[in-house]
C-alpha cells in the first residue's frame, strides 16, 4: 500500500509540475506576451527619477530583424544573483540597431513583502542601463507562456528571424555565461 500511495503521490507531483516545465523549445518562436502597462509592461524613463508602464506586446516589442538576448527573472535577489557570470560575459556586446537585451521581471515570484523593494531596483537599473528593454510581468504571464524558471533567472537567445536559438537556467557558471553568449554571436553572425 506504502509504494502505491508513494507512485500515486510522485505521479501526481510530476503532472501538477508540467505546466512550469512547458514552454517554447529551441527551434520554436515566442507565444505572444501581452501585458496590460498598468503597473506592468514596458518601462520608459520619465525625467530624471520616474517610470512610466506602457502596453508590451512581445510581437511589437520583440519583433525580428535583430537578435535579442531575454533575461526572465523572479523578483528576488537570489535570482538576481544567479546572473552574476552572464552579466561579466556580456558587458562587452553593447546594445545596438542589430542587438538588444531585454530584462524581465516576474513580480509575481517575490519574496512576500519585498515586490515594492524589488521594482525599485528594478526602475534603479533601468535608470542605469537605459539601453536594455525593460519589462516588468506582476502576474507571471511569462512564467506560464515561456517556460522560464520559478524563483530563479532563465535566459533565451532570439535570433533575426524571431527563432529561438538558446536556453538557459540559472544559476550560471562562467562557462555557461560564455555558451550564452557565443549564442548572440553566433545569431548576430547570422544576420544579413
């Protein structure tokens, strides 16, 4: 009875897990991410201290024609942290009119009680880095439509025909941030 209950149990916990594990797979394109930019969507500079949300729509935003580096991550700082390698590695790719990252916060996946700490570091780093698309997801949307990485940082290389050409989960080691990004060099020496 102990070992029927125990495969029911781990049955049951494998399908209740496949939805996390769905998403696109390399080859594939996008599914379409729309959010609302109440509170969410795509960040913009305002002044020299605000953010204003406005309307994202992955189609629009992510259109091909260029490759795009997509960091998908939880709100939390231990998911910020998985990125340390990658951010090393990519600091020499400098956003252009044939490259571009796009930073992804899932607010849905915070600490309770730390998402309004969270969105401030975020607006901090667009500031910042103004250059990168900034997006911020309060529901998980995409979570659920990408397949990204609950509590953690996930990361897909897009190339200019709008294929998906690289995956990755966090945490990543130096060796990983270096396959990322002979990812985007190798989609960027692709492009016509």
């Amino acid at each position: 009875m102990r070992s029927m209950l125990f495969a029911f149990t781990v049955s049951l916990a494998t399908v209740l897990s496949l939805p996390a594990l769905a998403g696109p797979s390399v080859g594939d394109t996008l599914p379409r991410l729309i959010l609302s930019g109440e509170d969410e969507g795509l960040m913009s500079r305002v002044g020299d201290d605000d953010v204003k949300y406005t309307r994202f729509d992955s189609a629009k935003h992510l259109a091909p024609g260029r490759v795009y580096l997509i960091t998908y991550m939880a709100g939390r700082k231990g998911a910020q942290k998985m990125g340390d390698a990658l951010k090393v590695e990519m600091r020499t790719r400098k956003p252009s009119a044939k490259y571009k990252p796009v930073n992804v916060m899932n607010l849905d996946d915070c600490v309770f009680g730390t998402c309004g700490f969270a969105r401030g570091k975020f607006e901090d780093h667009l500031h910042e880095v103004p250059t990168v698309i900034h997006v911020v997801d309060e529901e998980g949307k995409g979570l659920r439509l990408w397949g990204g990485m609950k509590e953690g940082m996930a990361i897909m290389v897009i190339d200019h025909t709008g294929a998906i050409t690289h995956m990755a989960r966090g945490p990543f080691t130096a060796a990983t941030a270096k396959a990322i990004g002979a990812a985007v060099d190798a989609a960027l020496a692709k492009m016509p």
